[in-house]
C-alpha cells in the first residue's frame, strides 16, 4: 500500500510539472512566433504596400493643340497622348479630375468657349469653360483657365476639344488644354 501511495505521489508530482511547464512553454512559442511576426522597418526601409481601393490605378495626361485659321470662328480636334488620338482602352473608364488650358487671340478677340466632348454612361456630355483675360502686349490677348472637377468617359471613346472665338473676321489665333486623369477597371 504504501509503494501505490508513493506511485501516486511521484505521478501527481510529475502531472504538475507538466502542467506547468506545458503553460510556461505556451507562452514563450506565443512570444517566439509574435516577435518572428512583428514588422519593424523604419522609415528608411519601408514596408510596401498596394493600395487596396483601386490597384489598377493608372495615370492619364492627354492634351489637345488647335490653330484657328484667319476668318475661321473655330478649331476642333481629339485630345492626344503620345501615340495620336487617346481612346479609354477597352474594360476602363477614364476618371478626369481637372482640366487646364490656354487661347492666344489678336488683340479685341474674346474666347466663346473652350469645350470637351465624350461620352459618359452612354450619354454624349459637353464640357464648357470660358478663360478669362489673363494678359495683353497690344498685338496678342492671352486667355488661360485651370479646373478641378470629375467625370466619366467610357470605356472605347475619344475625347474631343474645341475652342472658339468672336469677332473673327481676321487674324490666326490658338488654344490648348491639358486633363489629368486616372484609368480604373470597370467591371
């Protein structure tokens, strides 16, 4: 009897430790896999990262140059990158954010309009701006304009530009414009 006591002792004895060094060594591999987990680059070794709220992010900058012949009221034309006139690729959608641009008229000339034309949700929208005077040496009227806003041009349409002027009985005159813009999928 006495030897199943001590049996039972040395058994309870050894239950303990292994509880115990089962809890003790739970929570140094918990410590072990934290700290083999942690992230600690600093600024001059950044973590990358992508951005998650549109990973198809691309940058677009088209810009559209029209010369307004003598006796002509107008100039119109496509926005262009460096390949000729940009087309919204298949499956995108152009997002333009802001639009700036330019008219250089002989001296008494006003600008009617400076417009974008394109295609959003299937509807053909028109985008006006009228520059105001900017600057004048006697011979030339300087016009310029810059915007923010946002809209939409479908996947598969060009975007056209045009400008305006009145009077225009005489003189060459000439407009630009640069948009800014992003391209995400659509789905």
């Amino acid at each position: 009897m006495e030897r199943y006591k001590r049996f039972l002792l040395v058994a309870a004895s050894l239950t303990l430790v292994l509880a115990l060094v089962s809890v003790i060594g739970t929570k140094e591999v918990h410590a072990l896999v934290a700290t083999m987990v942690q992230v600690t680059n600093t600024a001059s070794t950044p973590v990358p990262t992508v951005r998650i709220d549109n990973p198809a992010r691309q940058a677009v900058v088209l810009n559209f140059y029209g010369l307004i012949n003598n006796g002509l009221p107008n100039n119109n034309g496509n926005f262009q990158d460096t390949n000729g006139d940009y087309t919204v690729p298949t499956g995108k959608r152009l997002v333009i954010e802001s639009v700036s641009g330019y008219a250089y008229l002989p001296s008494g000339q006003k600008v009617q309009d400076f417009a974008m034309i394109y295609t959003g949700n299937g509807v053909s929208g028109r985008f006006y701006l009228i520059p105001p005077l900017g600057s004048s040496d006697g011979t030339t009227d300087r016009f310029y304009f810059a915007t923010q806003f946002t809209t939409y041009v479908d996947a598969e349409t060009q975007i056209g530009g045009g400008c305006s002027r009145y009077p225009y009985n005489s003189g060459v005159g000439q407009c630009g414009a640069t948009l800014s813009g992003h391209l995400e999928s659509v789905p």
